[in-house]
C-alpha cells in the first residue's frame, strides 16, 4: 500500500498567511511550480525557509507585491505572439463582425490589460464605428486598477504594437507609453476569478493567453467548461502559444486553428 506523504505544515502554514495577504486562493495552482517560483524568490532576497518568508511578507510591502505579481503571472505584452494577432485582425474578427454587428468579446486574466487595448485598437481598424463590449477581468486587484488606468507601460511591453498603431494609440510619458482615452474607454474592467465567479453568458470570443496553463487539470477543465458554456454556438476560444486543450471534443470545442478553438454550433 502505497502512503501519500503529509503536507509540511510551515508551507501549509505560509501559504494561508499568503492566501490572505494578497486575496488569492491558491489551492489550484500547481504546486511545485507554485514553490519554485516563491524559492527563486526567497535565494534573492537571501531568506530561509517559509517561516522567515511569512514574516518577510507581512513586514515588506514591495516584497508582498513582487510574490502577487509572480503567482498571477502578470506578464504581459501588447500585440503577443503579433503572429497570432494579424490573424486574428485578418480572419477572425472579420468573420464575427460580419455574424453579428455588435461582439461581446472577454479577456479573462488580463493581467495589466495589455490583451483587451490589443483587442480595442483592432477593432476600431476594423469597424471604427463599431459599439463592441469588451469585458476584462483579473483576480488581482491592484494589477487590475493598473490595467484600468492604462498607463505606465515600459518600452518592452509596447515594442511588438505596429509603427503605425503605436503613434495612433499611445502617448508617450517620459520613459512610459499610456493608451489614448478613447481606447482605454472601450474596455470595461472588472474583478473576476475563474474558478469561483459566475462566466458571463453569449459571447462571441473568449481570450485567455498563459493563463490556464499554471492551473491543475482539474481546474483547467473547470475552466474549460465554463468558457464552453460561457461561449454561443461557433464563438472562438484564443488561448497561448503553449497551451493546449486535452480532448476538446468532449467539452463542446473543434481546434479552428493554432491557439484557437471553435464551440461546436
């Protein structure tokens, strides 16, 4: 008979501490990559052990702020993977607007809101006189009022956005860029956690990118299935380069491409 070990009770320990401290659950992520990353983290500011890392945490608020921003994974980019954007921009989107004049479009995990401007600026090079809903949710609420504000973006974060587009949509503030209000007006920002929150209903695509990816099975499949449900008939699902949906059939979705998929109608 095979025993499963026990849980350490100093990380069982730290991590409710964490838990509360940044408003997060995290009994879904997978956890050796959870531990790997807080580990990078505590050889760089020389602590040992999860003991110390608690009491780290409590007492540093820009520490308290790097572990949010590490197991939220808000890394972000506008135009990421600019590829899979042109072909959103060229195929994708001009098939919905032509099915329905006014898309519900939903950027789950949104980090600092990086995918949902993306989308806005898109869309008004498609359709300028469109009146699209673009729904952009996180479960972080300090990277969340971030997003709302728009601003504050570095160079590395902007530098895959078109010469063009750059110019058009960005302003530039000393060493940062911010997104044109109008743009930053086209995206309504809300808190949201996937695996606890109702999904909204009738939509016509889903963008969620890197996100999933840092969740268990179980929890992806949860995820999943919300995003079916969430989804009308032939809404598309775009998901990151790395990710991949196991037996996507049997949740309702058909592959439509690379990091796309497609409800079944």
């Amino acid at each position: 008979m095979k025993f499963e070990e026990p849980e350490d009770p100093q990380w069982l320990a730290f991590r409710r501490a964490l838990e509360r401290a940044i408003g997060v659950p995290l009994g879904q992520y997978k956890e050796p990559q959870m531990k790997r990353r807080l580990a990078n983290i505590m050889t760089r500011r020389g602590l040992n052990g999860w003991p110390a890392f608690e009491k780290a945490i409590a007492a540093d608020r820009e520490l308290l702020a790097d572990v949010r921003d590490t197991l939220t994974i808000n890394v972000s980019e506008f135009f990421r993977q600019a590829d899979r954007f042109q072909e959103l921009q060229a195929k994708w989107l001009p098939e919905l607007i032509k099915e329905r004049r006014q898309l519900k479009i939903w950027s789950a995990g949104c980090s600092v809101g990086c995918e949902p401007y993306t989308l806005a600026m898109i869309l008004n090079e498609l359709d300028p006189r469109g009146n699209h809903s673009i729904l952009a949710t996180d479960v972080d609420m300090p990277i969340l009022s971030r997003a709302r504000e728009g601003n504050g973006y570095p160079p590395s974060e902007v530098r895959s956005v078109p010469p063009a587009l750059l110019k058009k949509y960005f302003v530039s503030e000393g060493e940062t860029f911010r997104v044109t209000d109008d743009i930053r007006r086209k995206v309504n920002f809300r808190r949201h956690d996937l695996l606890s929150d109702p999904y909204p209903t009738d939509l016509d695509m889903i963008l969620c990118r890197n996100v999933v990816i840092y969740f268990t099975d179980e929890a992806k499949q949860h995820i999943y299935k919300g995003f079916a449900k969430a989804l009308r008939p032939s809404g598309l699902l775009f998901i990151g380069g790395s990710e991949m949906i196991m037996r996507s059939g049997e949740i309702g979705f058909r592959t439509a491409g690379t990091s796309m998929y497609q409800k079944a109608a």
